[in-house]
C-alpha cells in the first residue's frame, strides 16, 4: 500500500488534466517487459478504497477541483466531460465532445454499462 | 415490496432502450450468439409507437434515454423505417425527456443516405471491426464464409467522407493477443481513433475459443497494458474505452456511486421485433429458459411497464440477480468498480444469476482495473514520475479537442 500522501500527490498532478491527460500520463510509465499487471490484483478493494480516500482528499483540499463544479466550466470540455459524468452515476449530456464524448461511445463508461454498442 | 414502493425505488431508472429491429442480420460471425439471426421479421412502426409511448409515460423513464438499435444487423432495414421511427418517437417525446438515438453496426451497408440520417439525428455510430484483415476476415463471415473486411472498411470510408464521428468495437480473440502493435498500426492508417474492444466471450450457444487459452487473464492484461502505452505514445487515439472508461470508475471521490445497469431492472429495456420485452443484460432476449419465461417479461402490444415490473419472471430474475450481486459484493475484491458483473456471462458461463465471477469478469473488468492499478504502481514507485506525470499530463491536456454544443 503506498502512502496517501504520495496518493494525493499523485492525484492532485492527474486529475485537472481529465481523461484524457490522465490516460496519456499514467500510459507513459512504460512497465518493464516481465511485469505482471496481476501482480496489483492483490488487495484490490482496499487499494481502490485508498484511492477513493485520495481523490475525495484532492477535491476537498481544492488540489484539483471539484468534479461537479467543472460540470460548470462549458469553456473547457476536456475537463467537463470528467465532471459532465458525475463521477461514475453514469452521465449523458446535451453538450458533446467529439473527440471522446457521447457520439464516440465514451460517456456511458462512467457507469458499468453494457459494452456490446 | 408493495408495487408504489417499487414504483418509487425505480423512478427514472431507464436510460437505455436497445431494439431489436430485426434479428436478421446480413453476416454469419463464427462467434455469433445471436440464436435467431436467419429471421426476417422487422418491427411495425406502430409497435415503435406504442413502446415509445408506454415508456414516455411511465414513472420508469429517465431524463435522457438512449436507443440502441442493435442485434442483428440494424441497416438491413432501410432508411425510411427510421426516418418514419425516429420522427414517431420525437413526436411522441415530452419536453422533460431527450434522447439519442445510436447503432451498433458491421458497417457493411453504410451509404451517403445512411450517413444523412446519422448526420441530421446526431446518431451514435459504432461499427464492428476486428482489426486487419486477417483478423478479421477470420470470424467475421459470410454465410457462404466470405470474408467482409472490404465491404466493412468501405462503411467507414463512408463514415470519414460524410464528416460522421464514430467508433469501433473489435472483438479480441485468442489471434489477436500477441498482435497489440499490429492493431495499431491497422487503426492508425484506417484513421480509427475511437476504439473499444468486446472479448469473445461464451454466450448463449457460443463457446469461447479465447476463453480456453492459457493465463489468459494475464496476456489480456499485458495485452491492454502494450496496447494502451504505445496508442498513447502516438497521440493519435482519442478513446481506449477499455482503460479510459474504468478511470473514472477507479479514480473517483467516495462520494459518488457506481451503477451497472446490467443488474437493476428496467434500466435498460430491451426489446424484440415482435414487441416482447426484457430486461438487464440485452443479449438474454431470445434465449430461452424455463424458470424465467425465456426472460420475457411482457409484451408492449399487450401490456402495461408497471405490470411487466411485477410479472413472475421480472421478479424471479430479480431475486436472482440481487443474490448474484450480493454474492460479488461479499467476495470480489473489484466491486466497487464492477457492481456485480454481467447476469448473461454468469448465467452462461456458470449456468446461475446468483454465480459471482467468471471469465468474462476477468477480461473485462479484472485486468483493465489491474493495468491502471499497477500504471499507478509505476509512478508511485518512482521518486521523479510525479514531476513526470505532470508534464505529461499538461501535455496531453494540449492536445486539439473540439467542442459542439
């Protein structure tokens, strides 16, 4: 288990970059060629329950702002289209983003949806 | 429960609708587990009408409902039953509801016509392609055992002629495991930037080759894990669905909650060409099981969505599924990304709703959540991959987007 601290530090650089930013960021850390992706299933639920603690710390401490206030920033889509989804309640917006939103198949992944469409 | 308690429980519930305009469809995939797919029956339009209109007034609907027309192929029926359809359901539309219309298709039949529908109603677009040609000419057949990657690619030229976004959905077989940067590759020279990907899965009367494999769960993920990297590296992918639609799910405050609409009744209604209706997972209709009715809950012809709601097999399948998903609570330790899987993979792969894990879960859950844990491992681990990530991140966040409203 890391630290929360190092969680939240972590998180407060991923979470303004959105989706997309943060996608792109975390794909960058290459693993070495023998890693196990598996090797992280030990402990999930806790680790995932770390996280969570780590993202409400970040949107609290105002690190990185609060998702459902972005909902309001119609000016930055990127960033809308994280809060547009309410944080995993599933999301469906007037407003689209063409490069990742509605139309392509992406906003219904904030809840577990159904993937064959 | 008494029924206005029920009632009140699922006020709003549905978001998504998925028709069943046909269960024709045009091709004959080797992992096919569509079990009627050689009739030719289409939906009335007054069928269309009916269940729009049941649905507009019942306590069930959400404000925003997405159609998927879907299963078999939707563009064997022409254009003008949409155009007459699609006028029907907004006539028939209050204000208080929006909806979207989308269509998951093999992209074969896509004309100009076509893309004028999708243009003039914002329509979501997916299309089925399993990568090169070889890959996907390999399962994605004729009835005589053509192969249709030509006519496929041709659809989506089409799609990128007419300006229509869209995305893919590839089926990963046990081909394409060791094939990460060669689907790439496919993907960045056909100009696919949207890319979600289905394991074969065992559904219905179809047994999963994929699923026999070795230590599949771990080449899937070191397969997503190569995947996910290097597209990311090209900057010229805009949606990794597999990874990008569970990063919210993970990296999301305590606060908020998580819904799999495959497990709560009537949140997605699925409907036949003959006006049966269903409900969780979609692919249950048209498969048959004594216990609860073939899974048909009523027909809209017929019957009324509250009366559905508290029909013999809708209750049976709830009670079921809750058992399932309550069991999956107990035990798996992705719950709360997952919220209890899918009840056609348990009951196909474990023969019971209330089984918890399967294969399915593996693939399509388990290891994208593993990738992300053990990519946030990385950077935990290295004293400079903060500094790094930001860098990163800032620089992803420039990258061209464009907005509609």
């Amino acid at each position: 288990m890391k630290l929360p601290t190092k969680s939240v530090k972590i998180l407060a650089a991923l979470l303004p970059a959105g989706i997309l930013g943060m996608s792109a960021a975390l794909a960058s850390t290459a693993p070495s060629a023998e890693a196990d992706p598996a090797a992280a299933s030990q402990g999930a639920a806790i680790r995932l329950a770390a996280i969570r603690d780590a993202v409400s710390s970040v949107t609290d401490q105002g690190i990185a702002e609060d998702p459902m206030a972005m909902d309001q920033n119609k000016d930055n889509m990127r960033v809308a289209w994280w809060g547009n989804h309410r944080w995993g309640n599933g999301g469906w917006h007037r407003r689209r983003w063409v490069n990742g939103g509605w139309r392509n198949g992406g906003w219904r992944n904030w809840h577990n949806g159904w993937r064959n469409w | 429960m008494s029924n206005d308690a029920l009632v009140c429980e699922l006020n709003g519930v549905m978001d998504t609708v998925v028709v069943q305009p046909t269960p024709f469809c045009n091709i004959a995939c080797t992992y096919c587990y569509l079990p009627d797919r050689d009739a030719k029956s289409v939906i009335a339009v007054d069928t269309v009408k009916t269940l729009f209109r049941k649905i507009f007034a019942s306590p069930y609907a959400a404000p925003e409902i997405t159609i998927i027309w879907h299963a078999g192929e939707p563009l064997v029926v022409p254009v003008a039953f949409y155009r007459q359809a699609f006028e029907a359901i907004e006539a028939l539309r209050t204000e208080a509801i929006e909806v979207r219309h989308s269509f998951q298709t093999n992209g074969m039949l896509i004309t100009s016509e076509w893309c004028d529908l999708f243009k003039q109603y914002e329509v979501g677009v997916g299309v089925s392609i399993d990568g090169p040609k070889p890959l996907h000419d390999a399962h994605r057949v004729t009835r005589s055992g053509r192969g249709t990657f030509d006519k496929t690619m041709g659809g989506i030229r089409c799609l990128q002629r007419e300006g229509v976004p869209f995305h893919v959905i590839t089926v990963v077989g046990k081909d394409h495991l060791d094939n990460p940067d060669r689907l790439i590759d496919f993907y960045i020279e056909s100009g696919i930037e949207d890319v979600c990907f289905n394991v074969e899965e065992s559904e219905g009367a179809h047994v999963s080759s994929l699923f026999a494999a070795s230590d599949l769960q771990a080449r899937y993920a070191k397969f997503l894990t190569r995947f996910w990297s290097l597209a990311r590296g090209t900057g010229k992918f805009n949606f990794i669905r597999e990874i990008d639609g569970l990063l919210p799910l993970v990296f999301r405050p305590n606060e908020s909650l998580m819904r799999n609409q495959q497990v709560i009744p009537f949140a997605m209604l699925n409907v036949d060409c003959h006006g049966n209706v269903s409900s969780f997972s979609p692919e249950l209709l048209g498969y048959k099981h004594p216990a609860y009715n073939d899974f048909i809950v009523g027909n809209i012809l017929t019957d009324e969505l509250e009366d559905m709601m508290q029909s013999g097999a809708m209750q049976a399948m709830r009670r079921d599924i809750e058992a399932g998903v309550q069991a999956c609570q107990a035990e798996c330790g992705y719950f709360s990304v997952c919220g209890g899987g899918a009840p056609v993979n348990k009951l196909s792969e474990r023969g019971s709703f209330r089984a918890t894990r399967t294969s399915y879960c593996a693939l399509a859950q388990i290891a994208p959540v593993d990738v992300i844990l053990a990519a946030f491992d990385r950077v935990a681990d290295d004293p400079d991959a903060i500094a790094a990530l930001a860098k990163a991140s800032s620089a992803a966040a420039q990258w061209p987007v464009t907005a509609v409203t």
